[in-house]
C-alpha cells in the first residue's frame, strides 16, 4: 500500500510532546516531510533525530507560539526551506488551572494568544501557500469547548474559538480547495493531563468518576497516538466532501451528558 501522505510537506505545531510528537511520527511513517514547531528545543531535536533516523526529512525550528509577532514569518521560512505546504496541524497549546477571581489578565491573554490567535495567524499563513493548490487545515481543539469544569474557563474559552474559527476558515478557504476541519479530543495521557504535578488521567477520582461510572464508554483516557491517527485521516483528505467539521475523539465521554 503506498504511503498515505507520500509527497507532501506538513507543519506541525507543538511537535516536541504528546499529540504533536505523535502525529509528526506518523505523517514522516506515512511519507511526509515535517516541519516540527515547539519552544521545547531539546523535545523537538529528539523528535527531528527520530524522523532522520527513520529514513524520514524532517526540519525542527524552535518557536514560542505566545510570541504571535513570529509566527508568520516562521511559517514562511519552513515553506521556503521545505519547498511546499499540504498540512498544517496547528496543534500547541497551553493551559492554566486558575479560577476567575484570581487569574490575572496575563494569564488569559497568554491562553488566547498561543490556543486561538496563533492558529488564526498560522492558518493564514498556511492559506497564502495552499492557494494554488489546495491543502488540509487541522485545528486541534478540546471537548472542552463542549463541556467544561471549574478552573478552566481560559483554555475552554480558547478552545470554543478554535472549534468557531475552524467553521469560519472552512467557509472562507473553500474556494481554494483548502479543507480546514478541527478535532476535539478527550483526556488524553499527555502532559497537558498533568495539572499541579499529578496525571489526573491515574488518580483514584478520575478512575471513579470517568471510568467506574463508564462515563468515557470506552474505559480509559486516550493515547497521543490516536488523535494522530485523526489527524492524518483529516489530513489526507480521503474522505474529500469534509470540511468544516468537528471530529470529536474522545472514547464517547460527551455522548453520556
């Protein structure tokens, strides 16, 4: 069978960790040249090495996505040193756990700027170089912009964004054969599952709440690598009358509300 991305040049945002890591791995296995993008430079050198060492390219720029004045013309020197566009996965985010009362101003803004306006301005961007000859857009956004929980409103806030900004990108990129659809996963075992030092996916009160309750039907937090695997099922555009849409992964928790 020949590889599902076999050609293409796709950017990926957060690719030193979890999802990110996860789906730069599978889109190189499937044929694709990566452009890996995080602030975590020693995670993204590992993930480049790996790619290499798989017989795969790969091309690691180190990028804070907080300081959106960059993102642009980072983009635009991936494209120029990889040559093309297909994908973007804008991927990154962040997350702080703090109540309305106490969070301050700049802990909102720096939620918003790396979870919603750096993939407006990544998308943008991507848009520019897809225009000639179309591509696939992937917002990774959260079921959070579905249900919530106390001490979350910025990240759930950003996340609502991005499933919006998603639709509105759809529209307006369409006639450019450029697919922009988003995926909104569960919890899944990744770092952004760790909130004060502790994986809440592990604890005996997730355990009781989420699985004993079967409240996530499938009986367990999800793996990075299966919300790669929808990545790269949105990214190939096999399915070609897709676009604007929200493909929730998320093993049936929001079904049982």
């Amino acid at each position: 069978m020949a590889s599902r991305l076999a050609g293409k040049v796709a950017l990926i945002t957060g690719a030193a960790s979890g999802i990110g890591r996860a789906t730069a791995r599978l889109f190189a296995v499937e044929g694709a040249s990566v452009g890996i993008l995080d602030k975590n430079g020693p995670g993204l050198r590992e993930i480049e090495q790996e790619v290499r060492r798989g017989g795969h390219q790969a091309l690691a720029i180190e990028l804070d996505l907080a300081a959106t004045e960059q993102i642009e013309g980072v983009i635009e020197q991936a494209v120029a040193r990889l040559g093309k566009l297909d994908v973007l996965v804008n991927n990154a985010a962040t997350y702080v756990a703090q109540d309305f009362f106490e969070m301050t101003k700049d802990q909102w803004q720096k939620v918003l700027d790396v979870n919603l306006t750096a993939y407006f301005l990544g998308a943008r961007s991507a848009a520019r170089h897809m225009r000639a000859a179309g591509g696939s857009i992937v917002n990774i956004a959260s079921v959070h912009h579905l249900i919530s929980e106390p001490r979350s409103g910025a990240y759930a806030a950003s996340k609502g964004g991005v499933a919006q900004l998603t639709r509105n990108l759809a529209i307006e990129f369409a006639a450019y054969g450029i697919a922009v659809n988003s995926i909104s996963p569960g919890f899944i075992r990744t770092a952004m599952s760790v909130v004060d030092g502790v994986d809440e996916t592990t604890t005996e009160n997730f355990r009781r709440l989420y699985i004993d309750s079967r409240r996530i039907p499938l009986g367990r937090a999800g793996q990075p690598e299966e919300i790669a695997a929808a990545a790269l099922f949105l990214a190939t555009r096999e399915c070609g009358y897709l676009t604007g849409a929200d493909l929730i992964v998320d093993g049936g928790l929001t079904i049982t509300l």
